[in-house]
C-alpha cells in the first residue's frame, strides 16, 4: 500500500459524473492524505485522521498540491523530422494555409514519417513522453496521421502501441488516415478514401486493436463533410469510436457533423458558431480545446468561455506536432487557457482531467481523485492550484504516479520516510 501524506491541498472531483460542466463537483481538503492500493485509492481525508500503519510505504508531499494526472487526448507525438523552416515562414507573416500550399504542412512529415522504421518512430517518441511525464501527463493519445499510405499508417500505430509498453504513460489510439490527401493521390481523392476505409488499412487497424478511434481533419483545405462522414461511420461499423478535427480554420458545419456521428470529441473549435455548440451539446459531444496550437500559430483562440457558459464541456490538449503545435507541456496550454481564453485554474485542470478522460472514454477510471479510482497523481511543489497556474515559467510537478507506482520523481526523495 502506498500513503501520501502532508499533503497542503487535495484537489477532489465528488461528482461521478463525466465529462463535468462546471466546477461545482470540485472541493479542496487541506492538510490531506490518499491511501493507495492494488492502484486504486482507497481512503482520503484530512491528516489528522489518518492511521499510518507500518507496512505503508509513505510518500512525503512536503506541503505540496495533489491534482489527478493529466490526460492528453489530442497529440501527434509519433512523428519524425522538423519543420523549423514553416516556423520562421509564419514569422514572416504566412499563414498556416499558405505554408500547406507552397508544399509544407502535413506533406513535408509525411516524407519523413515514410522513411523512418518503426524501431525510429519508437525512439524519437520516447523521449518526448519521458518530457510530457515530467510535466504531470499519465495518459496520452496519439494518432497516425503522417504515413497516409497502409505501411505508413500502420507503422506509426504500431509504434504507438509499442510506446505502451516500453513507458509509464498509458498510451491511447486514434486512426486519422483522412489527415490530408496525399501527393501521389492528388487528382484521385475518391481512390484514397476507398484506401482509407478499405479492409487493409481500416481493417487491419480493428484486427490488430491498433486505435479506439477514428479521427478526420474536416476542413476546405482537408476532408469536406460528406468525404468526413463516410470515414466517420466506415470506421463507427467497424467500432471506431468517431472524433473529428472540427471547425479549426473555416467553418462549414464540421462541430455539427460531430453531433450528427456521435462523436467523443469534436476539436479545436476555433470558428465555432452558436448552431454548433447547441448540436454538440444536445449530442454529448466533448468540446476539445487546444490553445497550444492557437498561441503557437499567433490566432485567435476557440471561444472557451461562450462554450462553458452555453453549458458546453470543453477539455484542453496540447494538439502536440511537428507543425502547428512544438508544445509538449499541457501545463504551459492549461496556462494559455487562463490567460487567452479566460478560463479559471479550476476549469483547466477539470479540463485537463476530468473532462480529457471523458473525450477518450476513460471517464469512469481516469482524471479524478476519488475513492475507487484509478490512482493516477500528480504532486506538485506549490501549496495551491493557483499557483501552478500561475508560475507559468516553471515545472512545479514533484512526483507523479501511474496506477498507485511512483514513476517519476525529481528530486528522489519522499518514499520510505
């Protein structure tokens, strides 16, 4: 059994409900201590009451804040090469459309993606999760995406599932052929949707549990909504759970498509329009936010409060890419949604946890802290949830833990006292 202890603030979500609407459910317990076993929590409450038996192994929080361990369920963090050279083009004054179509974007890590080995996709990625662990981060999607072509697809999910297995990070699937169109199918988009749903791509994906989701960038310059739809329910047949790219650039009804499908999570959301937020919230649609690619890109960010006032949950990610998004810490985009979005901490971190659980179907095990949940906790080195919101410019994550087994720590110290 594992005991934290001196714990300065607990931060606890008491309804079971998920994703959360608001931050009524939230309440704080000061001077706290959990109780872990078999990874689950199995006791919390104020230090005073608890009974430290001798066969716990104790876990000093030093003071500290305790919050459930983040979820990022919106990441490309497969990838291979760089793109620099788009960054500096954005600088200059051109836009992420116009970089797309002087031949960067997608296209340019799609020609990476194609020449690197499985075994090079996995050792490029392991260090970016060790990075994202640091930060607090205990889940982590990742979609394919970069290969658009059935050995490219299936090696980057492959290395997804093999990033499960070599890291403490719980690692989530998401099958996102319908990216872009690749250049060998440039006059013959018809043809590589066929590719896309077809038996030995979609198929194969299903066969070998390689994804939970299908995933399709709607947008003018990507996938329309009939071409997105056919990709939606071809996967929703084969049991893909459906969740879009939605409404980022233009909008042309993407968020509704998301209603319409049933899908988890509908996101990015940065030209939504008050017909979508109605739709997805009639259909239980999670609003997914990512104010790490808005800030990173110099655009205005999806309208987080009008969402959160019309009675929409919204989740944050770090949409984590090559291209549009370098950001791996989501306490840096929990930040960005305070500062650019009006969010409060409060709403962040159910952002973060809660509600980023709920977008990959994990809301009933993961992103709270609550007797008989999964134990996925993070110990911070400020006293408050304030104020790791507010020291934007620093890691305050001390100790994180995954299924009740400290697997980080950065200064070594806390357990056995």
């Amino acid at each position: 059994m594992l005991l934290i202890r001196n714990i300065g603030e607990l931060i606890l979500f008491e309804t079971e409900a998920a994703p959360m609407l608001n931050t009524a459910g939230l309440r704080r317990i000061t001077d706290a201590y959990v109780t872990i076993e078999d990874g689950r929590i199995v006791a919390l409450g104020a230090d005073a009451d608890c009974v430290a038996l001798e066969w716990f192994d104790v876990v000093d929080a030093g003071g500290g804040c305790v919050v459930p361990g983040l979820v990022d369920f919106h990441t490309h963090t497969v990838f291979a090469g760089t793109r620099e050279h788009e960054f500096v083009m954005r600088i200059e004054g051109r836009s992420y459309a116009e970089v797309a179509e002087a031949g960067g974007g997608i296209r340019t890590t799609v020609k990476s993606v194609r020449e690197a080995s499985e075994d090079e996709l996995v050792a490029l990625a392991l260090p970016r999760l060790a990075r994202m662990l640091s930060y607090g981060v205990t889940t982590v999607e990742i979609k394919s995406g970069y290969g658009l072509s059935v050995d490219g697809e299936l090696k980057m999910l492959r290395a997804a599932k093999r990033l499960g297995e070599l890291q403490p990070i719980e690692i989530v699937g998401t099958y996102l052929a319908a990216h872009t169109v690749p250049a060998e199918f440039s006059d013959r988009r018809e043809a590589y949707l066929d590719l896309v749903c077809s038996d030995e791509l979609m198929g194969t994906v299903v066969d070998e549990g390689l994804a939970e989701f299908c995933d399709v960038f709607t947008e003018r310059t990507a996938f329309s909504i009939d071409e997105s739809r056919r990709v939606l329910l071809a996967g929703k047949e084969r049991g893909l759970i459906p969740r879009l790219h939605a409404d980022q650039i233009t909008q042309i009804g993407a968020s509704r498509l998301a209603a319409e499908v049933g899908a988890m999570s509908a996101d990015h959301l940065e030209t939504i329009d008050d017909g979508g937020i109605e739709a997805m919230k009639a259909a239980g649609v999670v609003g997914g936010l990512l104010p790490g690619c808005s800030w990173y890109l110099g655009v205005e960010q999806a309208p987080a409060r009008k969402m959160i006032d019309a009675g929409l949950p919204v989740a944050l990610a770090t949409d984590f890419n090559p291209g549009s998004s370098v950001v791996e810490s989501l306490p840096l985009c929990m930040n960005i949604a305070c500062t650019q979005m009006k969010m409060t901490p409060a709403e962040c971190l159910i952002g973060a946890t809660a509600n980023a659980a709920a977008a990959i179907n994990r809301g009933g095990r993961l992103g709270a802290i609550r007797e008989g949940m999964q134990a996925d906790l993070v110990i911070l080195d400020v006293p408050n949830l304030e104020r790791w919101m507010y020291e934007a410019g620093r890691n305050c994550v001390r100790t994180v833990i995954k299924n009740g087994v400290v697997v980080h720590d950065c200064d070594g110290t806390g357990i056995g006292d």
